[in-house]
C-alpha cells in the first residue's frame, strides 16, 4: 500500500538548476530562470582546495527569499570528512537551506541519523536522496521509507553506471532505474533522473526527457 503522501510532496517539480558553491551571484539569477527547483552544489562542482570556502558563500544564500523557488543544496557524502563539515555548518547556520540533496546513500541508517541530528530548529529541512551506488541500489526501498522528510529519490546513472561497470546508457542502467522507480512509487516520493550532460544535443535532451517520464520519473532533464 502507498503510504499517505505529505502536502510537501504535491509541489511541482519540473525542473531542476544547479548552481555552482563558488559563484553564489549565480544563485539568485537562478531563482529568476522559471526553474522550479535550484540546488546550490557542494560536492562534485567545487574541487577540493575550495570546499571551505564554497560553504562560506552557500549558507548565507538562503537568508534571501526563494520565492515559489524549492532551494536547497548538494552536499558532499555524509561518510566524507566535507560531508560532516557540511553538516556541522548548516547546524550551526541561522540561514539554514530548506532542504538538502544527499550524495552516495548507501543505507537508511544514514537518514536516520541525519533525521535526530538536525532537530530542533532544523526540524523542517527536507531531503533529496540520490541513489547512485549498488550499496544503494539494493537498499532503495528501505532508504525510501526512511524518514517523514524524504521528498524524492534521486537517480545518480553517471556514479551508478561506474559502480556497476557499465556505459552510462539508457539500456545498460534500465535495471537500476526502474528499481528506484518502485521504490520512490512504494514510498510515495517524487523521482528525478541525473542531469543530461550535452546540452548541443536538444533532440537527445528530449528523447531522454520522454523516456524518464515514460518509466515514472517526475525531473526527467535537468540542467547545470
């Protein structure tokens, strides 16, 4: 049975910005684009050098008013040392972003925990949850149910097809897409699909597009 889904989860979700943690005057253009969701990166954007800094520009982003916008940021695998100074900033930040997209989930303990350590004040973050390991694969269903928060799942095929040693082609990774799929429809979560990387390549942009939505995801392009 599809559980009850919370009111947050009828927000639309049509596309998807990702700016860069470096260049946080990209932000606020982003907010105005039309895009539904805008996400601050953290993780593979900033190279490592520039992880601290990068943080120091994002959370201080979110004092302003997104709007209809659905903001939130990327940050780095929470068993990465970045990954807990990401977490450690945003309990400490008075500017907290509304929700968090979470990189290499490889157990619903990990939501767990970030479900009690951000309490309190930062009870109402969201989360976005990308599956992009065999780790994760497999447990995509518990991960799915793990938390109140979780808004959607989110499908990693670049790290997904590197862990699975095949090309990042629609075929190879059916499999693991259609079982996100039926985790996210069993929890009652949106789906998005991985961002598609050549952007000369509006027809395939849009054959990408028709097929995510055709198998049940709700982003089925996004744009960096």
């Amino acid at each position: 049975m599809v559980p009850a889904m919370n009111e947050t989860l009828y927000r639309t979700r049509r596309s998807l910005i990702f700016t860069d943690g470096m260049k946080p005057e990209m932000f606020a253009k982003a907010l105005k684009t039309g895009a539904d969701m805008v996400c601050v990166d953290l993780e593979d954007a900033i190279a490592p050098e520039h992880k601290d800094q990068a943080r120091d520009h994002t959370l201080p982003l979110f004092a302003l008013d997104g709007g209809p916008v659905e903001r939130l940021v990327r940050i780095n695998g929470l068993r990465t040392a970045e990954g807990l100074a990401d977490l450690l900033a945003i309990i400490a930040s008075p500017t907290p972003p509304p929700a968090l997209m979470l990189p290499k989930i490889k157990s619903p303990d990990e939501i767990r925990l970030l479900d009690e350590l951000l309490g309190g004040r930062h009870a109402a973050i969201r989360f976005h949850v990308i599956i992009e390991t065999n780790e994760g694969l497999e447990a995509c269903h518990e991960i799915a149910s793990s938390s109140p928060r979780m808004d959607s799942l989110v499908f990693g095929s670049y790290d997904m097809a590197a862990d699975l040693r095949v090309e990042s082609a629609w075929n190879t990774l059916l499999y693991a897409r259609s079982r996100v799929v039926h985790a996210a429809a069993s929890a009652g979560l949106d789906l998005i699909d991985a961002p598609y990387l050549d952007f000369e390549d509006e027809a395939g942009i849009d054959d990408a597009a028709a097929a995510a939505a055709a198998l049940g995801m709700k982003i089925g392009r996004a744009h960096v």
